[in-house]
C-alpha cells in the first residue's frame, strides 16, 4: 500500500469549485474549515490507496494485528493500519486459493480460529455462499463448506465485511437473494448488461454515475446463523425481508444488508434501497426473527451502509447520503457520510464526511419514493427517454465512492471505499476513471474522537430517558 498523494486534496478542492457547491458559512470549499473532500481531514490517521475496490474485510487477531482479505489477497498490519504487509495468497488444504468468490468478509471464531465467508457465483455454483475455516489465525485454511445451496433462479449474495459475532457467540451473516429472468445463462435486468443505462455528462461526455441499473430484478434480505463457530448453518426462520409500501401489494427490494449488536440478542439491521433512504429491520432474539423493514431519517442513494457497535456503546453508520436532487443530476455516490447514534438507533448525531464533492454533511430525509439519475440511454433502435431540466446538468469533473468496509478498535475505525476520479485523457478525447496511482479503494484509519466532532466520546444526557426500549415486534 502507499501513501495518499500529495496532490489529491488539491484535487478535490479544484472539483468542488467546479461543481459550484457552496460551503454553510464555513469558508469556500476546500478552505479551512470546508467538508470536502472530508471533515477536518488533518485528524487522519494514516491514508492508503489500494486497488482491492470494494472486496475488503478485516479482522483484529489475537495479538492485536488486523488481518485484511481481499478477494484471494490477504495482508497484515501490526500497527493499527498504520503500514501494511505485501499482499499474498492463501491455499486451503486441497491447495485451492480462499477467498475465490466475491461479498468477502471475515469473522473472529473461538480462540485462534477465523472464519470467511464469501459468494460464488459460477456455472458449478450458480450463486453460493461458501465458508472458510482457519484454526491458526489465518495462515492455514480448510477447503469451504456452504452456508447456503446452489439456485438456479434465486441468487444468494452477501455484502462485503458483514459477519457478526454476537455478545452470546452467534455468528450471524446478512445476506440477499436476487430474483431475475435468465437467458442463454445471462443476467437479465441486473449489472450493466441491459439498457436503459444510468450516467451523466462530465466535460460533454458520458460516463456511469451509479453502478447498475436493476428494475428487472427484484430483491429480499435473509439472515443465516451458526452456533457452533461456522461448522453448520441455519436459516432466520421467518423467510425474507423486504420493503411492503402499501397493504395492497406494492412493494419494493432490499439488498446488501449489515447488522450491529445493540444490546444482547438485539439486533439492528440497515438495508439498501431505491427508494431515498436506507431501512431498518429489528432481531429481539439474536437474528432468527425480524420486523418488516421500516424507513430511517438517513438520506441514502441506491447504495449500501455498514452499521458497528462502538467500544463507547454506541453505534456508528457509515453509507452514501445524497438528497433528491443529487441523485437526479448524477451524484448519487459523492458523499460518503458517517454519523452516530448514542440512544441505540433512535436519534442520529455527528454527520461528518468521510469522502465527498459537498459541503453539506447533513441532508434532510427526503419522501419515500424511487430516485434515480435522470440522464439515462437506451440501446440502438428503442425510444429515447423522455428527460426532465435535471439532466442538462454537466459537471466539469465526477468523483464516486462507495461500497464502505469498517473495522472498529479500542480508539480508532478503518473505512476502505471504492475510489473513482472521471478525468481526462491527456492526448485522447476520452475520460478515463482513475484513482491516485491507478488506484481503485481509498483506506483510511480515523481517530474514535473524529466521529464525535473530534471530541472526547460522551453520552447525551438529553437522550438518556430513551435509552430504554419496548421489544420490537414481527
């Protein structure tokens, strides 16, 4: 890994500029003070580029070293994320690589041992969450097992660095299933193989401004358990959680679920959608059961969260939040925010920007509704879309980030990212995505204190009357 460059704030203040945000009565963006391309970056840790994109998971072992997975990358630190071993391979005992799949994450067993979990999605599989076990800390691993079957139809995936290992010793893995037509073995309505395709125009010319899109699929979260570190697996035993808008039948997908222990055997669960704000769905007996998912205040694009418990009690969100508006004109993953809720869930403090091309760290819960970028196109010979004033937005330059992984310690928290920069080619009339370096994942060791304002964590004495709870109910 590698130092962050020197010229990559400059950068971000030139986007800033161009894009025309203002600050709040902080300065111009970029000045002292600003939100971008962070809140009071001068309190970082350390800054790495990579280019594991989003495919990180981490651990901290029994010595106190953090062990990060990336795809079929493993590599170590030693000094709380501060510098970082060359990435190597594992083999598992059959001499295959571990970590071949994709939605990586890995788990502290008992004792020595470490478990990680990840998706396969291949002609033998046909989307499959399979499961690895190391007794030795991660330098030897058994061949995996399933944690869920092969489908044919109903694809298993999980998001990356989701395992949780509960207060009781319960393992417990979010993950979601995706219906969708298939043809001639191909994804039909997901990824960016069928039009329309969503974007925007920087500089006069396309490039993606969201990562898919996926109206021909449909999307519902489940939960899988085990009680005997990982050996075998069960199921969340009321079926799968999705979003029900109305009682006449319309409802709408969940996907990329992450969990945080509350209290013990209470659970909170944020979910994705489309619909302009992350969900939340309640476990009161350690992830068998669930509420129906239900809106939060949190402003969200179509983009995934990850949601810890802090040592202070605490829990602490970290997702894309975007207004209305952004998301229309093309910005729907140009802030990646962090914000903390000291009363279990309820109320939510300290909006901060992790990464962003805004100065505004706190958006408003927009109504409940769909939302996507205006600009979209349609393959050759179909009609052209019918587009509002929003899409003659063009913005001189386009950053994006997302996909956030999360490690907590006793006094600081890792956030990797994916990292995009849409620039120009220096001798060719096209923009290029790039990242410093080339590098496409952006990992950042914070300070606890920069999550409560850069102050000494604290509970909020105003919110001590709600920190007592009624159980959630089915």
């Amino acid at each position: 890994m590698r130092k962050a460059l020197t010229g990559f704030s400059a950068l971000l203040f030139l986007t800033g500029l161009l894009l025309g945000f203002v600050a709040e009565g902080r300065g111009g963006a970029g000045s002292p003070g600003s939100n971008v391309p962070m809140t009071r970056p001068e309190e970082v840790i350390a800054t790495h580029h990579t280019n594991f994109g989003h495919s990180s998971t981490f651990v901290q072992l029994e010595d106190g070293r953090i062990l990060q997975a990336a795809g079929t990358s493993f590599t170590v630190s030693s000094d709380g994320g501060i510098t970082w071993s060359k990435p190597a391979q594992r083999r598992d005992a059959k001499g295959a690589p571990v970590g071949d799949g994709t939605g990586h994450s890995l788990v502290k067993l008992s004792g020595k041992a470490l478990g990680l979990a990840a998706t396969r999605i291949s002609p033998a599989d046909r989307g499959r969450i399979v499961f690895w076990r190391s007794e030795d800390g991660g330098d030897t691993w058994s061949p995996p097992i399933g944690i869920t079957g092969p489908s044919p139809f109903v694809f298993p995936i999980s998001y990356q660095d989701v395992f949780l290992r509960t207060s009781s010793g319960r393992i417990v893995l979010p993950f979601y299933v995706v219906m969708r037509q298939m043809k001639d073995n191909r994804q039909v309505g997901w990824g960016n193989r069928t039009p329309p395709f969503t974007g925007v125009l920087v500089s006069g010319q396309w490039v993606p401004a969201d990562a898919h899109y996926f109206d021909g699929a449909f999307g519902a979260v489940m939960v899988a358990y085990s009680d005997d570190d990982g050996r075998t697996w069960k199921l969340n035993q009321d079926g799968s959680l999705y979003i029900l808008l109305d009682w006449s039948g319309v409802i709408s997908s969940v996907y990329e679920p992450s969990v945080a222990e509350v209290a013990p055997g209470r659970l909170l669960m944020m979910l994705r959608t489309g619909l302009g704000r992350l969900y939340q769905s309640w476990s009161d007996n350690n992830g068998e059961n669930w509420t129906r998912p239900e809106p939060t205040p949190l402003a969200a694009s179509t983009a995934p969260a990850q949601i810890r418990r802090l040592p202070t009690g605490h829990l602490l969100v970290v997702w894309n939040q975007e207004s209305e508006e952004e998301i229309r004109r093309g910005l729907s993953r140009t802030r990646l925010s962090a914000a903390i809720s000291r009363n279990g869930g309820s109320v939510w403090e300290f909006f901060q920007n992790v990464e962003s091309q805004h100065e505004t760290v706190r958006v408003p819960a927009p109504p409940i509704r769909p939302v996507r970028p205006t600009q979209i196109y349609s393959a050759p010979g179909q009609p052209a879309p019918v587009l509002g004033e929003d899409a003659a937005f063009d913005p001189a330059t386009l950053g994006r980030w997302s996909y956030p992984s999360v490690l907590v310690m006793k006094d600081r928290v890792l956030i990797a990212h994916t990292y995009t920069m849409w620039e120009q080619d220096k001798t060719k009339a096209v923009l290029e995505r790039r990242g410093p370096g080339g590098a496409n994942q952006k990992l950042k060791v914070l300070p606890l204190e920069w999550f409560y304002g850069g102050k000494q964590p604290a509970d909020n004495p105003s919110l001590l009357r709600f920190q007592q709870y009624e159980p959630a109910k089915p």
